[in-house]
C-alpha cells in the first residue's frame, strides 16, 4: 500500500514539474514577446521625433540648428541600435521560449506513455499476486514464469520516467540560465552603447551659446533708426559768410587732399583688420562646427578612415 502511494506521490511531482515549466515559461515567452514590439514601438516612435527635429532645426538660427541636427543624428544612431536589440531578443529570448511549448507536450507524452507501462506492469504484479492466494500449488511456477517480468517491466518504466524527467529538469534549468543571461546581455549592450551616444549629445547641448542666436534675433526685429536722426542742419548763419578768397581756397584744398589721403589710409588698415578679425572668426567657427559634430557623424568618419 505504501508502495502505491510513493509511487502516486512520484507521478504527481513529476506532472506538476512539467505542468509548472508550461505555465510559467509560456507566461515569459509572453511578456517578453511583448517587451519585445513594446520596444519595436519605442523605436517607430524615436524615428518620427528624429524627423520632427530635422524639420524644425531648419527653422532655427545656426546654433539651435546645429544643435538639433545632431540631437536627431544621435538618436537615430540609438534607434540603430535598439533595431539590433529587438532582432537579438527575438533570436536569442523569444524563440526558445516559444519552442518550450512542443518540448513540454512531447515530455508529458513520454510520461503518460512510461506511466502506462509501469500500471500495465503493476497490474499484472497484481494478478499474480491473487493466483498465488488462489493456487498456492502453483506459487514457484507462476513466480518463475511471469512474477520476474512483470518485476523487471515495471522497474523499466519508473526508470524512464525518472530519467525522461530528470533530463527535462536539466534542459529547464539550462535553458531558463541561458535565455536569461542573453536577454540581460543584450540589453546591457543597447544600454551601454546607448549611454555612450548620449554623453556626447548632452555635451553638445550643454554647450550650445543662447546669446549667439539671440543676438541675430534681436538683430532681425530691431527697428533701424529714422534718417532724419542721422542728418545735421547747416546753421543759418553760414549762408551769410563770405566766399573764401584764392589762396585760402588753395590752402583748404590741400589741406583736404592730405587729409582724404590719411583717411582712405586709415580705412584700407581697417578694412584689412577687420578681414583679419572676420577670417580668425570664420577659422574658429569651422573648429567649433568640427568639435560639435554629433557622435554618429564622428563615428562615421572614424570606419571611413579605418576603411
């Protein structure tokens, strides 16, 4: 009796293992299929906020531009990224997991196969049990005859149905290590390269200069000055001095000719220093403009030049 009862105990624990491995795995080959185009969705949502940059950049003076441009780069550079993500869960995570419902019918199959064969076994145990207790002449043969291989049948069974459990519990557990370590895996990388862009993209904001596009705002809606500011009225009394003689005239002529000269001198050293100024400023905004490249521009030119 307590025989039987172990062995109802045996099938029951091993049923439940299987019954267990179905619920639950399928259970995270759900939630995971769903992360999954969770994350396939964060990514069709990304590409539209990359578009929406670019077109509102082109609206903007250059520093927000320049700024924006690379802001949509970067995070196009990420959705490349999360792309790669969403394809490596799907191999490595989602589809063992969706294997794992045909791995569990075919092991409950195996079970209630072998669990068939070991009661076909104890039953036959049974029988020649009740033809001992009827015939006990006929004990030693019967026992020689069928006891032994009814013994030997039912041993058989249980130790395939150990062994067919044992060995799914050895797949689970290998399994279950291996989806998991790859799913954590895959996301450390997309975070890791993730959080590279970003660093670089949070610096090239940081250093956008406000003033710079406020400057050529304010420039823009400024209101010019009234022409009438700029002229000065001659005073009447000059219409009544009298008209200068000969040489005085050749005097001031002269004297205006040596000034014009200084003055046009004057104004060609200030229009070379100030094309001097102008080339240092061009200078120093193509390597500002070099240095605020966007990470996957940089990038770019670092595989042109390995290639």
């Amino acid at each position: 009796m307590n025989t039987i009862f172990s062995r109802d105990r045996q099938i029951k624990s091993m049923e439940l293992t299987v019954s267990h491995a179905e619920k639950y795995l399928g259970q995270f080959c759900s939630l995971l299929a769903s992360y999954t185009r969770k994350t396939g969705k964060l990514r069709d949502q990304a590409d539209m906020l990359v578009r929406q940059l670019n077109d509102f950049s082109n609206t903007e003076d250059p520093e927000l531009r320049t700024c924006l441009k690379n802001l949509a780069e970067d995070l196009a550079m990420v959705q490349d990224y999360r792309q790669a993500e969403i394809e490596r869960l799907e191999t490595k995570v989602v589809t063992p997991l969706k294997a794992y419902g045909d791995i569990v019918e075919n092991k409950r199959a195996d079970l209630k196969r072998f669990n068939a064969d070991r009661d076909r076994a104890l039953k036959e145990l049974q029988k020649l049990e009740k033809l001992q207790q009827k015939d006990p002449s006929n004990r030693q043969r019967i026992a020689e005859v069928n006891a032994q291989k009814a013994t030997n049948d039912a041993h058989r069974s249980t130790r395939q149905l150990e062994e067919t459990i044992s060995d799914f519990q050895r797949q689970k557990l290998e399994d279950i290590k291996r989806i998991f370590t790859d799913f954590i895996t895959v996301e450390m990388v997309f975070h890791a390269k993730a959080l590279e862009v970003y660093t670089h993209t949070f610096q090239n904001l940081d250093s956008m200069d406000i003033d710079k596009d406020l400057e050529l705002f304010t420039g823009r809606i400024r209101v010019s000055d009234s022409p009438l500011d700029n002229q000065t009225l001659l005073p009447s009394s000059m219409a009544h001095q009298p008209s200068p003689t000969l040489g005085s005239s050749l005097k001031h002529t002269a004297e205006s000719a040596k000034k014009s000269r200084s003055s046009i001198l004057q104004r060609q050293r200030g229009v070379e220093e100030e094309e001097e100024e102008e080339e240092e400023e061009y200078e120093s905004e193509i390597e500002a403009q070099q240095s605020r490249q966007s990470y996957a521009s940089q990038y770019t030119q670092i595989l042109r030049q390995k290639n």
